[in-house]
C-alpha cells in the first residue's frame, strides 16, 4: 500500500513537470532567435535585403519589423493585439490606407504577415482597430466604411497571406474616427462620427454577440469626442464606483459622462485647460488620473515644432471636480499622439520621436521620469522641418486628404500596443511599418 502510494505521488510529480515544462515550452519556444538589432550605445543598427537601417533607443531592443511594403501599403497608422487563448499566439493588427493588416508575432522575432483585411469601400489614411471577445472591430474615416467585425479565429493555422472578409459589416453610421470597447461590459463606442457642428455623439453598441451589434445609445449632447476610453470606475470616488464611465477627448475639453444607464446618460463634469486641440486621455490603472495628449500645443500656425511634448495630468479623484494635477514637460522636440498605461509605465506614441516610456509611479508626487525610448523615425531627426507653403493641416478637425498635408511633424509613431503577456510592444509607424521591441535585458 505504502509503495503504491509512493508510485502514484511519483507519477503525479512527473506529471505536474511535464505539465508546467509544456507551458513554459509554448511561450519559450516562440523566441528562440536573436533579436533584429539589440539596442547598442543609443542605436539600433540592422541589414536587410542589403540596405542597413539605423535606429535611435534607449533600454529597448528591436525585436523584429515588417515593412509596408511587405504588407502592400504605403501608409500605417494605428494598431491593437490580440492573443489567442487556445494556442498563447499573440497577434498585431496594423492599421493601413488599404485596410488591417494581421502579423503573426508568437515568434516576434520572425513575425509573419498573414494577409490584410480590405478596407470597406476606399482608401483612408485613418484607421483604427480595437479587439473583443475574438473578434477585431475596425472603423475608419473613408467614405460610408462603418464598422467592420471580424472573427480572429479564422486566422488560426494561417501562415500565408490572405485576403479575409469581414463577418460582418455594421453600417448604422457612415464613417468614424476611432473606436473604444469597454471589454468589463461588452459596449464598443464610436468616436469621432459625424463633424463638431453635427456630431453623432456618444454611440454605443452592444456588442456581446459580435456580428450582431446593439445600438442602445446615441446622444449628441455632449458634443464631438476625437477619442474616447470607457472604463467601469474603480478609483477613489465613491459615489461613481462600479460606474460605467466615459471619457472623452473632446477637442477643446475632456468630459466625463455616467453611461451606466443608457437611457439616461449624465455629464458628470468637463476639464478645461490650456488647449490647442484635445486630442486623447488615458487613465491610470488605479483610475485616480488622466493622462492626456494635446495634438497641437507643440506646434505653431506653421507646424514647425516650438514646445517640448506635453502630457496634462488630470487629477480624478473627483469625478464631479476633475483638475489639473502637474504638466509633464518631456525633452522631446515631437507631437504625443497615442498613449497607454500599463502598471506604473505611460508608453507614448509621439510621432517623430517615436515609442517613449515613462515611469509614472510617482505621478501623484508630480515626478514623472523617461525610462527608455524607441525612435522609429529615422529622418535625421530634424523634427521642426515643415513644408513652405502649406496651411495649417486640417487635421485632426477635417480627416481628409494626407495627415497634417505632409508637415514632417505629423510623421513616425501613431500608436502602441504594451499589453502583450509576452511584454512585446508594438508600434506603428506610418512611414515605415510595423515595429516589435522589448525592454533590453539586465
């Protein structure tokens, strides 16, 4: 009996090695390459297909990159991931004139270009992709795009690229500016649809069932938001806690609206500030402040660089009394465009200076450090060239045409992505493609 006993917890031993050594296999399996170009002296410097590429950093590696062109585009801008929960493969989907492009990055560095969702009608140089319940849900600003949503599951087993359909195609709003899904409630919102004289306003669909979406709000009130994050609330306000709360960037403020109810949606408050243009907000993951990113306070009439990159902290500890927390003024001569938090970092996508990391965890000290940075635009770095000649972009109030009408300081990172389990971030950049890095090792 003694010696069965013995036999079995052996078995059950060799079993829970063999069980924990196989799930460390499919994650440590992926990467069994060298990185593209390890960040050396402030530079990263690789070869391919005999042209040599050199790239600015600090503490972050290039992991791997896919070109445009191997993605048959000429123009990048936003991008989201998407792990699959039945292989552990991480995914980037990339925003393109032409459509989204899907890249296999599970060995991140070989990623692997799987093919391209179309664009629903014509060409936009905006995009933008977010990802729920397995499903990529895509909006743009070409004419009549709507949403489109598509099932990720479809790309499992895939390694050569693919032209893929849309499973379906919501067309209750032409088209639109961005898109945000709060994943806790299963609410996708629309940002961006219509103009700020004629705004669609807060539009928010139920999307549990992905190909069949829900409108249950549509309110105009509040006005036009260029972007948009929608969180059920836990801070420190208790009046609002467990609250469904959005909060958009709304050109010339931030407003905070109580859409818990989507019958009756309340503004809770608005944030004004020294603005140029309210461009998009990001809050900690304590939910006690916002960090947002102004998309002209760096520039003048003629688009030339005059300020450093400025983040606006907002202290939310009152929902109902929202206020200006500390100014972070960084070292950079570039527009912020999109940024996240994960944990105590603040992972900023500031177009000619590329992926920044900033150390937040002393954010309520007002002391905010850079940590590391990635700068996918190698231009020579001449970041206040701005063509002669041109007027003001109309960008972001007028997406048409090129961004900011080829004014050099609208160019490089548009967005990030640092939410990979794997700690991969991607960055996508509109002049050169997709870019995977990683913070170097110790």
């Amino acid at each position: 009996m003694i010696q069965n006993l013995k036999t079995t917890k052996a078995i059950l031993f060799i079993l829970t090695i063999f069980f924990f050594s196989c799930n460390d296999e499919k994650y440590q399996s992926l990467d069994t390459k060298d990185n593209l170009a390890n960040c050396v002296d402030g530079h990263a410097k690789f070869t391919k297909e005999g042209v040599e590429y050199e790239y600015e950093c600090y503490n972050y590696d290039l992991v791997g990159h896919i070109s445009l062109d191997e993605m048959n585009a000429t123009l990048g801008n936003d991008c989201w991931g998407w792990t699959d929960s039945q292989t552990g493969k991480e995914y980037a989907l990339m925003g393109l004139e032409n459509g989204t492009g899907i890249i296999d990055i599970s060995e991140s560095t070989r990623p692997t270009y799987i093919g391209k969702i179309p664009t629903q009608t014509e060409n936009s140089m905006w995009r933008d992709i977010k990802v729920y319940n397995d499903h990529a849900f895509i909006v743009s600003e070409a004419n009549s795009h709507g949403m489109q949503v598509f099932d990720l599951k479809q790309i499992r087993g895939i390694d050569a690229p693919h032209n893929f359909t849309p499973n379906y195609v919501y067309d209750g709003y032409g088209d639109s500016h961005n898109i945000a899904i709060n994943t806790d409630s299963g609410f996708a919102y629309t940002a961006g649809a219509g103009t700020t004289n004629n705004p669609v306003g807060i539009h928010a669909l139920n999307i549990i069932e992905p190909t069949d979406p829900k409108l249950e709000l549509q309110f105009s009130d509040f006005g036009y938001s260029h972007d948009i994050q929608v969180v059920n609330y836990k801070g420190p306000d208790s009046k609002y806690f467990g609250k469904e709360i959005y909060i958009g960037s709304n050109e010339t403020k931030v407003v905070f609206v109580d859409v818990s109810d989507k019958n009756f949606p309340k503004l809770i408050s608005e944030f004004f500030y020294n603005d140029e243009y309210t461009h998009q907000s990001w809050l900690t993951e304590d939910h006690k402040y916002a960090l947002l990113g102004d998309e002209y306070d760096e520039i003048n009439s003629t688009g030339e660089i005059v300020n450093k990159t400025r983040t606006v902290i907002i202290d939310i500890t009152s929902l109902e009394n929202p206020i200006l927390h500390y100014e972070y003024i960084a070292e950079t001569d570039a527009i912020d465009h999109n940024g996240y938090v994960k944990e105590n970092n603040f992972y900023l996508a500031s177009y000619t200076s590329g992926l920044r990391v900033i150390d937040i965890q002393n954010i309520e000290k007002k002391s905010l450090i850079e940590i590391g940075y990635f700068d996918t635009h190698n231009d020579g770095h001449k970041h206040n060239i701005f063509l002669e000649n041109q007027p003001r972009m109309t960008d972001p109030g007028d997406h048409t045409g090129s961004k900011g009408r080829g004014i050099e300081a609208f160019n490089g990172a548009w967005s990030v992505y640092p939410f990979f389990e794997s700690e991969n971030i991607i960055i996508s950049d509109i002049n050169s493609g997709l870019f995977i890095v990683k913070k170097s090792s110790d």
